[in-house]
C-alpha cells in the first residue's frame, strides 16, 4: 500500500507529464498555486494526469501569471480499490448532492451517475445539467487532489431514473444493490462481488413504482439498519462499509 506524502501540494494536470520537461501549469492550477497557496520558484508539488500517474515536480520559475514547473520521474502508486463501486444517486438539494459526490470520492468509487427521480426536489433542464455536470467534475478533481487519487472517477450526464436503468447493460457482472429503508437484506449477508451499483434515493426516498422497476432491472434491495439515513449519508455510509467488507478500508 503507499500512503500520499501529505504535505506537497496535489494539482490534476490533464496533460502528458514527461519526465525532466518544464512544464506551464494551465491557467487553474497556475493561479490556485500562485494566488491561493502562494507557492514560488523552489516549491515542491505533485502533478497528475487522472489517468493513474502522478509525477513529481519542482516550480522552476514565476513569471507575471505563469508558472513554470520541471518534472520527474513518473510514479504510478496504487490507491485506487480492488471493489469497484458505482454511485448512482438520485439528485438531491445542490449542497447534499455535493457532498455525497466528495465523499463517495474519497472513500473510493470508480464512477457516478446523477439520475432524476420523480421526488428530486431540484429539477434540471438541458443547460442547468450541463453546467451541474462540469460543478460535480470540478468537485472530483479537488476530492482527488486532496485525498491522493491519480484516478478520477467519472461523473456521467444526468439521466432520467428509467433511462438511466434501461442504460444498465443485461446480464451485467455487477451486484446491483437498491438501497431502501425497511425490510431489506443486510449488507454483510451478501456474498462478495467485485463491483457493485448502489442505486440511493432523494430526500423523500423512491416512488413505489421507481422501487419496482429498479427490482426489474435487477437490484437487490438492502437496508442500512434501522435508522433512515440523510439521502447524503446514505451512499457514503454503504460505500464505507462495502470497501470495509470486500475492499481496501
Ligand atoms: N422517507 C424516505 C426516506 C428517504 S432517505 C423513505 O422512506 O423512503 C433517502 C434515501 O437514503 C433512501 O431513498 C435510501 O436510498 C437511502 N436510505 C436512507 N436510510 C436508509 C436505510 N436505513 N437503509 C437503506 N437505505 C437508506
């Protein structure tokens, strides 16, 4: 297992990293290191490409807004799960539905899928999505500098509850697991899988017939415990607990 050095400053570059090259950090980590941090020429960071590789640097120079920084060696430490969990969580009120997206990254998901369900209380249109999308990547990339992984989970367009079951493929590898509260089985009486879909509902849960066709696309429904959880703490909750049960935790 490698641990991140916890103090050189983590910046996602979306660029090949070549060892020895100088390299000008693009216009966002260039002022976040400048302007925000107040790092100058001398200072350690660490780039990574959100590809798995994380490399790293020196600032070699500052002029005026540029920063200009020199590589090293490649290194591609491994914190990324063996489990590979899926998050698809109904959209919720916009200071909730960040938070699960920044928790679920540390704690490891591969992969999130916004999805509209009858109750989400917030509704978006076409270019309301779109600008939530690049929101809810932007809130990855500093989950990802921040925690250590060189990996960024991707964040898929928002769809439609059906659509988006009807997107599952047959006969997927994946346990699909519908998180519902009341009668449900537990988590640890499952038996293991390699990845998993956790399917959470909105602040008023799922309508009766969004349960039944999730079961129809093949969730298993399962239950926290007998408390209901915030839509928020819900899908951090299970994520915590399956990497703890089949994952790295
Ligand atoms: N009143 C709603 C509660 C919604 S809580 C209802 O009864 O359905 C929001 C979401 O969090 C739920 O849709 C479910 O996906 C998840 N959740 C909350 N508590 C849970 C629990 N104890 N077990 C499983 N899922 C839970």
């Amino acid at each position: 297992m490698t641990t991140r050095s916890a103090d050189a400053p983590r910046f996602h570059v979306a660029l090949p990293l070549p060892a020895g090259e100088l390299l000008e950090l693009p216009r966002e980590p260039g002022h976040h290191a400048l302007r925000v941090l107040r790092l100058g020429a001398g200072d350690a960071l660490v780039l990574f490409d959100g590809g798995g590789r994380e490399v790293p640097a020196v600032i070699e120079s500052v002029q005026r807004d540029r920063v200009l920084v020199r590589l090293g060696e490649a290194l591609s430490p491994l914190r990324e799960s063996v489990l590979r969990i899926r998050l698809a969580q109904a959209i919720s009120a916009r200071e909730r539905m960040d938070y699960t997206i920044v928790k679920a990254v540390e704690l490891g998901v591969e992969a999130l899928a916004p999805v509209a369900a009858r109750r989400s209380v917030v509704r978006l249109d076409e270019d309301r999505a779109g600008k939530r999308l690049a929101h809810w990547q932007s809130l990855v990339v500093s989950a990802c500098e921040q925690c250590g992984r060189n990996r960024l989970p991707s964040v898929e367009p928002v769809l439609p509850l059906a659509q988006w079951l009807a997107s599952l493929p047959a006969g997927g590898e994946e346990l699909r697991l519908l998180l519902h509260p009341g009668p449900g089985q537990r988590l640890r009486e499952l038996h293991p899988a390699a990845a998993v879909t956790l399917l959470v509902g909105p602040e008023g849960g799922f309508a009766p017939d969004e349960v039944a066709a999730a079961l129809a696309a093949g969730f298993l429904s399962v239950c926290l415990g007998p408390r209901i959880l915030r839509t928020e703490t819900a899908g951090p909750a299970a994520i915590a607990a399956l990497q703890a049960l089949w994952g790295d935790l």
